[in-house]
C-alpha cells in the first residue's frame, strides 16, 4: 500500500520542492478518477449538502453573534441590540438561500421515495408511496439507501487519504501511517469508528431518515393534513396530523398501543413505534441524535479548547498564571459535575441565552466550563514537560512572541494527548445531557425538541406495559452510542500511543459523570 | 505519630478544597443572571414583602441599601461553614435547612453504603477471576458486560428496574419475596432501626433486625442501580490490574518459593491488585453523588438528591448552598479516606509525599 514511486535523487530532489498543485498536475490521472467519482457521490445529494453547509453557516453565525453580544452587553446595552439585529437579518438571508437548497431535488429526499400514502380500499393497492409500495417498504428502501450511500461517502473519504499517500505525498511514511495501520487490526475500535458513523449518519440525514418529518408530525402538527382510509366509512378521508397523532397515541392499556414495526389506524408506519403523544418515535429519536451529537461535540470542543490554553499558558508562563489555573480548576472539580450542571442551568432559566439552538448552545457552553478541568489535568504533565525543554528556551531567547512559541513548539506535543482524552470522555457528556433533558423542567434541551433522555422520561410508566418501546429503545441507542464511543476513544488511545495501557485515570475520564 | 502527623496534612490541605467549592457556588448563585427574588416571590411582588425577602436574604439592609458582594460573599462562606444554613424558602417554607437536611441525610447515607458495598462485592470479584482467567469465554464475557455496564445511564437503568418491579412487571413478585416491601418511595423500616427494651425501668435502644432487613431490601434495587457504573469500572480495572501484577517478578518467586496458589492470590495478586483500584472505587463517589440524584428522583427516595432536585426547580438558594456544602465536605473526607487507605495497603507509597 505504501508509496510505490521509485526515487532517484533527482526525482526525490524534485518531489521535496513541488506544491501539492504542481505534483497533482504532473500526474493527475488518480486525482481525476477520484474527484470525478467523488463529484458523483456529492450530485446525488447536491441540494441536501447545500442545505447543510448554510445550516452550519447559519449556526456558526448564531453561535459566534451570541458570544459577541455577551461581550458587548457588558459594556452597552445599544451595542448589544445592534449586534443582536445584525444576526437576524443575517440569519433570515442565510434561511432563504437554505430554503431554495432544500428545493433542489436529491436521491435521497422523502419527495423521490416517499413512504406518506393511503389505500383506496381495505386491502388496496397504496396511492403516493415509492411505486405503489407499502409505507413501511418504501421507509425501508429509503433508510437503507441512506446508509449505503452514507457508507459509500465515507469509503471514497478514506480512499483520496489513500490516493494522496500513494501517489501525492512528498513523504514516503509519515507517523499517522502508523496510526491507521494500528487501527486495521483493532477490532474493538473497528466497532466503535462504526457506531460512530451509523450515529453521524442518522444525525446528518435526520430529516431523510425519519418515516415523517419533525415540522409535520412534531412541531406544527396542526398546520398538515394527512389523507388516509378510514374502514369505518370506506372512504378515503383527511385529517390533521395532530388528530392522528391523537389518536395513535402509546399508553400501555388496551388498544391504546403503537408497538415498533406497526401501522396505526391512519396508515402511517412507525418502525420505534409511537409515544405518549402519538408522535412517532423514530421521528424524535433521529432528530434527537442530531441534537446529542452536535451538543456533545460542541461542548468537547469547548472543554479542549479552555483545557489547552489553559494548559500551555501555565507550562508557559508557570507561577502566578499556573497556581490561578490550579485553583479554578479545583473549585470547579470539587463540586461533582451533575451538580453544578444543573446548578449553573437553574442559574440561566429564562435567559435568552437558553434559547439558541433550543437550549443546546448554552447546555454546550456549561458543559465546556465545567469538563474542562478533566481534559487539563490529562495534559498538563505533557504541557509542562515540554516547557522544559531546551527548543523552548531557545525560543524565547530568540525573541519569539510567546504565543508563536505555544502554538509551533508545544502544541503539536500535546495534542495527541487532548485527542486521546477528550474521545475518551464524549461518552459521558452523552449520557449526562440526556440526564438533563431526562430530568426535564427547562434544564435540558427545551421541548418540543427532540432529546433522548426526555423520550426516556415520558416512557417511565409504561416500561412493564406493551409500551415498553417508549423508554427501552431511546436508553439503548444512548448505550450503543456510548459503548460505541468508549471503543473509539479507547481504538484512538492505542493507536496514537501504542505504549500506553488504560490506566485509572482514563477510566475514572471515560466514567465521568454518572447520568 | 507519623500517621498522624500525615492525617493532618490532609485535613489541611482539604480546607482550600471546600473554600474553592463554596467560592464557586456563591459566583454561580449570586454573580449569575438568576434572581432569588423573582424566584422566591414571583414578578410582581408586594415590595414591603420584597423588601422584608431581600433583607433575610442578605442582599440589601434593613434600610434599603443594597449588601456589598464582598459582605455577602462573606457572610455567604462563614454561614455555610458554620452550618448556619437559614431558612427554605420555597420547598417548605420557613423550616430551617439544617434540618431539612438532616431529616433527608439517612436515605442517602444507606443508599450509597449498599451501592459502595454491592459494586465492591460484585464488581471486584469478576474482575478477579476475568484476570485471573484472561482470554476465556468467561473473561470476555466479565469484561464486555463491564463494558457496557458501564455505558448504560444510571436513570435509565432506575427508569427500567422500577418499571419491572412495579405491579405488573416481570419482577412484580419481589416486594412479597421473604417479607413484604415497597420499592418505590421511602420505607418507614429506615426510620425504625432502633427499637428499644425496657431494661429494669430505663429504654435501652437495640437495632430492630427485622426493620434492617425491611430497609435492605427495599434500597436494593436502588443500590444496585447507582452502583452499576462503578462496578463496570471495577470489572475493567480489577482485571487490568490482576493482569499486570500477574505476570510480575515477584509472582515467579513466590511460585518457586512452593507457595500455594491460593496463597499466591490472596496475599500477592488481589493485594496488588487493589492499588490501581482503590481511585476508582473513591472516584465512585463523584459518581455517587451525582447519580444519587437522578436513583432517588426515579426510586422516590426522600433523600439529599431528590432535595436538591427540588431546591432547583424551586430555585431555594439556601438548600442548593447548604447540600453542595455537604457535597463537597462528603468528597473531600473520602479523598482523606482514600490516601490513608493507600498507606495501609502500600505501605511504600510514601507518609511523607503522599499523593496529588
């Protein structure tokens, strides 16, 4: 697999000194058989991708708008309102370019494989579904393209790394063969990069994936009719949407039951069944993942962030600026952690703060205060062990300002370590947003929205009934995801840091809060 | 004297601990957007009340004027530290917080004892014989329980387990199992486990066995709910740790020295095996803590978590302030307990340096 190029002293003189362009150019059949395939795959899903990038636009700008406007709020209100106004009108432009997005036709999309249909008779062929299919068929062909197509993404990923390694790379080896070697026979984290990915997969195509959409069947379910057969009358008839879900709702007894893989009276298919409220769980549960990721994600990021520069700050500069380190970071870990999340969330009820992003932008931005001690105390010793060394020194000697010298010259030696860790502890920021929105009363993700662990709270009661699917299903996705983290974090560790052997401390990182 | 010596120093050094705790639960409750005052009264309070509210809150004098954070912050650490918690305002108005407190202490105290114990009792044991039969159909399964075991959130599991126990569910028979208990809710056992003999005309108070009984039984499942997390830590690191001292030196020797396996085991592996595990089982009780929340919202436990829970909803700033206090103080006992543990088991690891 490794490059195959065979060198003469010229020819290597030559690749050392070329551009990436200039060596795609000299030899760019692999490049073009790559990109064109590449260019296939993304056709497919032009519209639906477009959405998605001014969706993260859009939120990029909602998240970084709303930081700014703290900052300004503290010094003036105006200045605030200003900032505030200028994310609306931006907001509303990016909505409209997402909208027009969203039109475009994709493979994928619920418009080409719909699965929303009615029978003309009691046992008739089905109007509006994927070729006359039945609903739960044609939800079927289209999740499992989904996934195919999601596979299909990320191989062709994994295939331009190769692509470029073999054919691009002025280096022959570099240390992340390595790791990706490492990680071809390491089962367990096998395991987990897939748990990842059919979790990433169901988060990005949520509203492709669900046999109806969050708008319809969840957030405005009095805005859409639905037409169905009704065997009573025989005929044909419409209804809303909240009428139906009224209707269709999980409450244990009698026939007030819609079990996972089944049909309620009004022709729609429910493969996690429905929930309390008639919604159907599915729907909620891939919407859900949406928000779990991305809430998950942000706040690690949040937490590697504070942890790094707080760490190479400390080793940096030393004394004052490490013993105030020390003691922030103790005050926060000598609450325990559930503790202070809820507190900190009581403390931000009714903020505006609370509602971006539905409560998840805040819930991230606590999450991150609040882990960040655990991923500092892990690259701390590294941080400070290389501030001692003498390239350090000679930096600073050399004039060079210290946050060059951090970011060149310490960073890339501790970076390793954040990866390992912070993988290592995503799982329980997992379970413990879910707790939160388990927990409910505007501490975690705020209603209507989607959150798993409030899909757990409303299945409590009927756990022993025949609507056990309400809280059983949304807790095994979270262990499945959180088992399938936990493999990744660990597949991660032994692949960076082969040396290293799971210790205490990782555990104790990797157990995190308790949900 | 030298292990005493030692306890003080840690007691010392878990004074800066508590102060950094109660520093950052006065910034979040008082420097925050949050206001008690909303909370307490509503929006459109009477301000004569309004007035009155803020004057035993502390935040304004009897004369209007508003406190100095600095005063406020300080009267704030010397109330709290002097279990001078004030009165609820919300969740039962008026009665004082310590015993409010105190009253909720026993449900959480016997919870987590049974939680600890039922972890270690099961916990360390698997991991014993995972490591000690590593790459065996019975080691794999130990160590992938333990895995996802641990990946299951505790309200979760609670969420399943009072479900099944509950009239109708597959486990409905065990509240009539032995003798007759509730499972949900907080058992009247816990209250009576002293009764009493009169003994030539004084009371002398004896444990009721037959309430300890009632009591165990009804915590159980609770107990072994909170304590699952941490015995999936256990399964893993005990099994880590019998692996490694296992394959050591000293092992060998012991072997060649004719000794039996079971001594071998006993006094040489678990012994070993225990250092490695001892910040896992006192990390259960970060884990504890938290979980005891969401066990006893679930459970119904009339405990220190389901307090707190309410004290947020409530907003009731002297409860959330009284029980961190006591979080905090519980917290920094066991990181006592654990360091002097460690000398007892490796008497190497130094009096004089002691750890972190």
């Amino acid at each position: 697999m490794c490059a195959t190029v065979t060198d003469t002293t010229d020819e290597r003189d030559l690749r050392d000194e070329t551009t990436l362009r200039d060596r795609v150019l000299a030899n760019p059949m692999p490049a073009l058989t790559w990109s064109a395939v590449a260019l296939g795959l993304l056709a497919l899903e032009f519209g639906a991708f477009l959405a998605g990038v001014l969706l993260v636009l859009d939120s990029a700008l909602v998240g970084v708008s709303a930081l700014v406007e703290v900052t300004v709020g503290l010094f003036s209100q105006a200045g605030a309102k200003t900032v505030l106004g200028f994310q609306q009108s931006a907001s509303g432009v990016l909505d409209g370019f997402r909208s027009t997005a969203n039109s475009l036709p994709t493979l994928l999309s619920r418009e080409t494989i719909p699965n929303q249909g009615y029978q003309t008779s009691a046992d008739g062929a089905w109007e509006n579904t994927f070729m006359g299919l039945e609903p739960g068929i044609a939800w079927a062909i289209r999740a499992t393209l989904v996934y195919v197509y999601a596979g299909a993404i990320a191989y062709w990923a994994f295939r331009g790394w190769d692509v470029f390694r073999t054919h691009y790379r002025n280096a022959d080896w570099s240390p992340r063969d390595d790791v990706v070697d490492r990680l071809r026979d390491h089962r367990w984290a096998q395991f987990g990069i897939i748990v990842v990915l059919v979790f990433t997969t169901m988060a990005l195509f949520a509203p492709a994936l669900g046999p109806t959409t969050v708008g319809q069947n969840i957030e405005s379910p009095y805005s859409h009719e639905i037409q169905y057969f009704d065997s009573e009358s025989g005929e044909v008839e419409t209804a809303f949407v909240g009428d139906a879900n009224f209707n269709s709702k999980s409450k244990g007894n009698g026939n007030q039951n819609v079990g996972p893989m089944s049909y309620d009276d009004f022709g729609r298919f429910h493969p996690f069944g429905t929930l309390t409220n008639g919604r159907d769980l599915f729907t909620f549960i891939a919407m859900g993942a949406r928000i779990s990721l991305t809430v998950s994600a942000l706040s690690i990021i949040f937490a590697g962030l504070i942890a790094i520069i707080m760490s190479l700050a400390s080793a940096y500069y030393k004394g004052i600026v490490d013993l105030a380190t020390i003691l922030a970071a103790d005050g926060i870990t000598s609450i325990p952690q559930l503790l202070l999340l809820l507190m900190v969330a009581m403390a931000f009820q009714g903020h505006w703060l609370a509602g971006v992003f539905n409560g998840g932008f805040l819930l991230a931005l606590v999450f991150g205060a609040t882990s960040w001690p655990g991923l500092w105390r892990a690259v701390r010793g590294p941080a400070l062990q290389v501030s001692e060394e003498e390239w350090i020194d000679a930096a600073r000697s050399f004039g060079q300002r210290p946050s060059v010298t951090m970011r060149k010259h310490m960073l890339p030696y501790v970076l390793p370590y954040l990866l390992i860790y912070g993988s290592m502890s995503v799982g329980s920021i997992v379970i413990a947003l879910s707790a939160l929105s388990f927990i409910g009363s505007g501490l975690g993700i705020n209603p209507p929205t989607p959150a798993w662990g409030r899909a757990i709270s409303m299945g409590r009661e009927y756990v022993s009934t025949q609507s056990w699917h309400i809280a059983f299903i949304p807790g095994t996705m979270i262990v499945v995801l959180v088992t399938g983290l936990n493999a990744f974090g660990d597949g991660i560790r032994d692949a960076i840091d082969p040396e290293s052997e799971g210790g205490a401390e990782e555990e104790a990182a990797a157990g995190g809060t308790a949900g | 004297m030298n292990k005493l010596l030692y306890l003080a120093k840690r007691l010392v050094l878990g004074v800066p601990v508590v102060l950094f705790g109660l520093t950052m639960t006065f910034l979040i409750l008082y420097l925050s957007p949050f206001d008690p005052m909303t909370a307490i009264l509503g929006r459109d309070a009477d301000p004569e009340t309004a007035r009155q509210v803020a004057v035993a809150l502390g935040i304004r004098y009897p004369d209007g004027t508003p406190v100095p954070l600095w005063i406020q912050y300080k009267n704030f650490l010397v109330d709290t530290i002097t279990f001078n918690f004030g009165q609820s305002w919300v969740v039962t108005r008026g009665q004082s917080v310590g015993t409010l407190v105190w009253e909720r202490m026993p449900a959480t105290v016997w919870l987590g004892f049974w939680s600890v114990v039922i972890a270690l009792l099961v916990g360390i044991p698997l991991g014993l014989y995972a490591g000690l039969r590593s790459n065996t159909w019975g080691d794999y399964t130990a160590s992938f329980g333990g895995i996802v075991w641990r990946a299951m959130p505790n309200f979760w599991l609670a969420v399943m387990l009072a479900g099944l126990l509950s009239a109708g569910g597959a486990l409905s028979f065990y509240r009539g199992f032995l003798i007759p208990t509730e499972v949900i809710g907080t058992s009247n056992a816990l209250k009576n486990m002293l009764g009493s003999v009169a003994l030539g005309g004084i009371s002398v108070p004896v444990p009721n066995f037959y309430n300890w009984a009632v009591a165990f039984k009804w915590i159980l499942p609770a107990a072994l709910v909170l304590g699952s997390s941490s015995m999936g830590n256990e399964v893993r690191i005990g099994r880590t740790a019998v692996l490694e001292s296992i394959n050591a030196p000293y092992i060998e020797t012991a072997k060649a020295k004719g000794l039996s396996t079971k001594t071998i085991i006993g006094k040489h592996v678990a012994r070993n095996a225990m250092i490695p595990l001892l910040p896992v089982i006192m990390g259960e009780f970060y884990l504890l803590i938290g979980g005891s929340l969401l066990v006893e919202l679930v459970f119904g436990i009339r405990g220190m978590g389901n307090l707190y829970l309410s004290a947020i909803f409530a907003s009731d700033v002297p409860i959330i302030g009284a029980l961190t206090y006591v979080f905090i103080l519980i917290l920094v006992f066991f990181n006592i307990a654990q360091d002097i543990a460690y000398t007892v088991i490796d008497p190497r690891i130094g009096l004089e340096g002691g750890t972190e």
